[in-house]
C-alpha cells in the first residue's frame, strides 16, 4: 500500500489530538472483544463439562429393559411380562446389523467383603463391550473384564473408584480378593474417576461389575435385567431400536412393532437436546458479544468520520497532487483495521488472561474449565476484520469522494 | 498546426450557492500551447479560480470540452484523472503543506501515491528542495520556515513528480513582495527550463511578467493580449 507508515504516523498524529475520544473508540472494540471471547469462552468449559458428565454414562447408548407385552400376540393377550435371556441378548449381535456394541447386564444388590469391612452394593454382571459402552475405563495398572474372564466364567471383578477406596483404602485394590456370597473375586480393575450425571440404580464409582457368565453361576439365573447397546452411526439408533424389537419378538413372541414391550433410555435423543440447547447457549451469548463489539465499531466510524472531517483539506490536497480515489478510500480503511485491530488485540489479551486466571479457580468443578478454542479466536479475528472493514467502509467512502477543489477550500 | 497542450470549448461549471446556480464559467474557449506563461487576471469571482481547477483536473466542465494533451478529460474515469493530475503540479496561495511533516516529507507526499520507493521519494524530495535553494532547511516544519521559504517549499512540492503544466492559484498573496519576487523568479526559471506556466493573480505588476494575460469577467474570457518584456 502507497506509504503505509506515513499513514500509520498520520493516524498516530490525529489520534494524539483526539486521545479521549480515540481512548474510549477502543475501548469498546476491546470490550466487544473481551465480552465475546469470556461469554463464549465460559459458555464452551460449562458446555464441555455438562456435555462430560452427561456421557460419563457412555456416549450415544441406549439402555433396554424387559417389560409387558402392550400389543395382543397370536392369541396371547397384552400385558405378558417377557423375560429374555442372555442368549436372546447375544443372539442380537448377528441379527441386528449396524450395532457397534452390545451387552446384557444382570443386575443384584450385593454384600462384598474385605476382611472386616462388608458393604452393600450394587453388583453388574456384564459383557465385556460393557466397559466400552459405558465408559468404565480402569485406572493404570488395571483393566476391565475382558473375553478370556467371560469365556472362564471367572471370578474377577472391576470396581467403582469410591466403592474400591472404600473396601481396600488407600491400598492399591489390583490383584487383591474380596468376598462375594462368600466366594473370593479377585479384583482386576478399577474406575478410572470420571464425571457421571445419570444413572440407574448407582453411579457406576460406587459399582461392582463381574462378567455376566460369572453371575449367571453365581445366581442360577438366565434372566437379564437389561442390555446397552449402541448404533455404529448415531443417526441409525432409531433403526437399530426397531430391529432390536423385532428380533427379539420373533424369539420371545410378541408383536415386531410393539414397541412398549421393552423399557428404553436412548441417551442420543437428551444428548442431542443438549446440544442444540448449548447450541443456543452459545448463540444468544455470542450475539451479546456481538452486539457490543458492533456497538464499538460505530464508536470507531465515529472517530473515523471525525478524523476524515479534521482532515478534509489534507484529503483535497492528497487527492490534487495524484492520489487516486481507491488509495485515499485504502488508507482510511487501513486505518480504521489497524485502530480495531488494536482494540481487539487489547480485548484478546485481557480475555485470555482472565480465562487463564480462571482455569485455575476453584469454581471449575461447577462451571467447567474455560477455555478460547481455535475457532472462537478464529471467528473472533473475522469478526473484528469485518467490523474494522463495516467501519472503516463509510468514512473511507466519504473520503475518497472528496472534491479535491472544495476540499482544499476547506 | 500542432495541437495545443490545453484546449478549452464552451466551457461552462455551474456550481449551486445557498440553493441557487451560479455560472462561474460561462462559455470558455482558450487555447494554451506547451511551454507558454499565462496570467489569469480578473477580479474576485470571475472564474479564474474555477478555470485553473479544471485546468489541472480538480474539477470537470459541466459542459463543454476540456482537452489536456489531447485527452478529453470529461470522459476520465476518477482513477484516470488523479492519474491526470500527476502531470500538473499546484501552486496555492495558502501554500496547503502540512504543518507535522518536514519540508522533504511535504515534497515527497506526491510520490506517495505515483508508486515511488520511500528511499527514491526521498531523495528526489531532497534534490528538489536543494534546487529551489532550501537544502538546509529539509528537516524543518512548516511552521518554523519564513512564508517564503513555505511557498518554495509548496513550489518543490509541484515540482517533484516532473510535471510539465505548473498551476499557480496566487502564489504570492500571501507573502511579503520580497519573497513574492523570489517565488516568481523561482517559478520563471522552472518556465525557462520546459514548463509550462500558468499563474492566476490580481496583482498587475505579477500580470505583466507572463508572455500572454488572459482576463476574465462573470466566467467569461474577456480579453487576451500578448504581452511583451
């Protein structure tokens, strides 16, 4: 651009003339700036734990329970409780297509003992894909069941954080036995903590899982309490839902499309809710920020109106000596970008510091850790260029269509 | 015949005072061959200001033809007349510098917008303060230079892209008679060498040193006369 440091140095001429006015034009872009960065920085950390917490059950599962038939059925009337099995659940592994992973869980309240501490708990006997579904990653030196414990029927199990403090203490619990109706279950795993909002029946720091081949021993039982599952595209969920009633109609006969014959908890549909609420979140927060940044932007079109009015003898007069209109209309625009940009610079600053500040507060277990992703900066950097290039546009416009005569008579 | 430099046909510019039209040119027709010294004489609002305006390009002829080195410079896109422009350099009797740049940032503000590397500015900028006798005074601001040494400057200024017309709107007016004959010895030497030169003015004295004075009255040429020295 012609002379881009002389026009620098002009600017920084007529903003020391103007200092209040030019102080106080910045300070709103850098508070747009500082308003758009926290909200949404604040509003992505609390999104993001809410969204943790929400998929410490598992991400994108259902959970299915038996209950009654709704439908009457080749003379079998409505209201027939059905009862599958452990078979019936794995036999959905083939007759499902598109499921990513399946598992049945038996479920009892149990008393597990170590040495003399004895405390009731809720027992799993699950699958090994359980792990994965439900997000029951062990700690270091752990692991969860896994195919070889099932085939076994093994006696191990994989315990819940607190549950696992609470039996062994500060003990490492890997390798360790407890006593399960009186049977010893070496202990092969344990939670790795994480954030858990729902649940059913105890959240799964407080659980003890066995494999459910174990269980079905230990319990003379064949009859599963419920089975989680999950669609290999989240979007064929629904599908996978209808098949998996159908499926199990045809062995347990009920009606294929009765669909009140299993209980069902399909965490995608309040995943998705939860995100188009976040999503929205996220877009009445940020047009605050938005609107104040705007709101700065006409500070600075003022300032620049100003500045072309003040100078209007120097634009007649660059503009006798050869300047084209487009150069005249690039320095003004320029300036207008440099004087948001700084403004903005400013507000990135102080937005950053306070989000550093607070990642390390002790609010963070509620509201989450704030944080500027890439793509915030990013769209806030956009946003700035265009606001500067909107406020910039006009007074750019009225400078460059200056009659140099009747500006020189200025 | 060649053709002139700068011809003028029926110019007219309208221009609208408190909501009222007022013809400042009516029906021009002048002719001004390259390396020529001209005075455009009348008295005040008869249209001289406006026809050196339109001579240099700062303004357009309502009506009429304005042909400048046989360009037609009513059909001139914006960008192409600010190019026009940079063939003219402009004298004006309120010198128009600006007062927080030095001398040689004044002068080299034309080269600016030409395209020229800040280095080359500068030093053209220097040679030609040096050449119209202000080579110890580069660095100064306008406010701390006599309003002789500002109008030299504002000559360097029209000076420094090459221009081959020179404008000047009183150049002396505002300046002691001192300093008026330094200017317009300044200016006659730079006419000597090639340029040509065009001076508006009221003062008889400064008139009667151009080679032809045109007079002008209500926007109309009044008179052309060839004067000799």
């Amino acid at each position: 651009m012609a002379g881009l440091r002389e026009s620098l140095a002009e600017l920084g001429h007529e903003l020391r003339q103007q200092r209040l006015r030019a102080l106080l034009s910045l300070s709103g872009v850098a508070w747009g700036t500082l308003s758009i960065l926290l909200l949404l920085a604040f509003s992505v950390g609390f999104a993001e734990l809410f969204a943790r917490r929400q998929q410490g059950l598992g991400t994108g599962i259902a959970i299915a329970w038996p209950s009654r038939t709704t439908k009457a059925w080749q003379g079998l009337p409505p209201g027939r409780r059905i009862r599958p099995t452990h078979d019936d659940i794995r036999a959905l592994a083939l007759a499902v297509p598109g499921l990513e992973a399946l598992s049945a869980e038996f479920v009892a309240g149990e008393r597990l003992q170590v040495g003399a501490r004895v405390l009731r708990v809720e027992l799993s006997g699950v699958d090994p894909e359980f792990g994965r579904l439900r997000q029951l990653e062990p700690r270091p030196g752990g692991r969860f069941l896994n195919a070889a414990d099932q085939d076994g029927r093994r006696r191990v199990v994989f315990l819940g954080d607190d549950l696992a403090r609470s039996l062994f203490g500060a003990d490492e619990p890997v390798g360790r036995t407890l006593l399960l109706r009186e049977a010893p279950f070496t202990v092969v795993g344990v939670l790795r903590t994480k954030e858990q909002d729902s649940d059913y029946g105890a959240l799964d720091e407080d659980r003890a899982f066995v494999p459910a081949a174990t269980f079905a021993d230990v319990y003379g039982t064949r009859l599963v309490n419920n089975f989680v599952y999950r669609a290999a595209d989240p979007a064929r969920q629904e599908a996978c839902t209808d098949r998996i009633v159908q499926a199990l109609a045809a062995r347990l006969r009920f009606d294929p499309t009765d669909r009140g014959a299993l209980g069902l908890w399909d965490t995608t549909e309040e995943q998705r809710m939860v995100a188009t609420i976040f999503l929205a979140f996220h877009v009445v927060l940020g047009m605050a920020g938005v609107f104040t940044l705007l709101a700065g932007g006409v500070g600075i079109a003022n300032l620049m109106f100003l500045l072309v009015r003040r100078r209007t003898s120097e634009i007649g007069l660059k503009l006798a000596v050869g300047a084209r209109p487009a150069q005249v209309r690039r320095e003004v625009l320029v300036q207008t970008l440099v004087l948001v940009g700084a403004g903005g610079t400013a507000g990135a600053v102080l937005a950053a510091g306070a989000v550093a500040l607070a990642r390390s507060g002790p609010w963070i277990a509620e509201t989450g850790v704030p944080r500027i992703p890439t793509a915030l900066g990013a769209g806030a950097a956009l946003l700035l260029l265009a606001v500067g290039v909107l406020a910039g546009w006009f007074p750019a416009r009225r400078a460059a269509g200056l009659d140099p005569a009747e500006a020189l008579r200025e | 015949m060649p053709e002139p430099l700068l011809a003028l046909r029926g110019v007219s510019k309208v221009y609208a005072r408190d909501g009222a039209p007022v013809r400042a040119l009516d029906g021009v027709d002048l002719d001004i061959a390259a390396g020529e010294y001209v005075a455009l004489t009348g008295a005040s609002g008869s249209g001289k200001s406006t026809l050196l305006h339109i001579l240099g390009c700062l303004d357009r002829p309502d009506q009429g033809s304005y042909r400048f080195a046989g360009t037609e410079i009513a059909s001139l896109r914006p960008d192409a007349l600010a190019r026009q422009r940079r063939a003219v350099g402009f004298v004006f009797q309120a010198f128009h510098l600006l007062p927080r740049l030095s001398a040689v940032d004044n002068v080299a503000l034309p080269l600016r917008y030409s395209g020229v590397a800040p280095a080359v500015r500068r030093a053209r900028a220097v040679e030609v303060l040096r050449r119209v006798g202000l080579g110890d005074r580069l660095e100064h601001r306008p406010g701390e230079l006599s309003g002789g040494q500002q109008q030299r400057v504002a000559v360097a200024r029209a000076l420094v892209g090459a221009p081959s017309l020179l404008l000047c709107d009183e150049p002396t007016g505002n300046l002691d008679s001192r300093s008026g004959v330094e200017v317009i010895e300044l200016l006659e030497e730079l006419w000597r060498e090639g340029c040509t030169l065009i001076v508006v003015t009221h003062d008889p004295g400064l008139a009667a040193r151009a080679r032809r004075r045109v007079s002008m009255r209500d926007g109309r040429v009044v008179g052309v006369a060839e004067q000799e020295r």
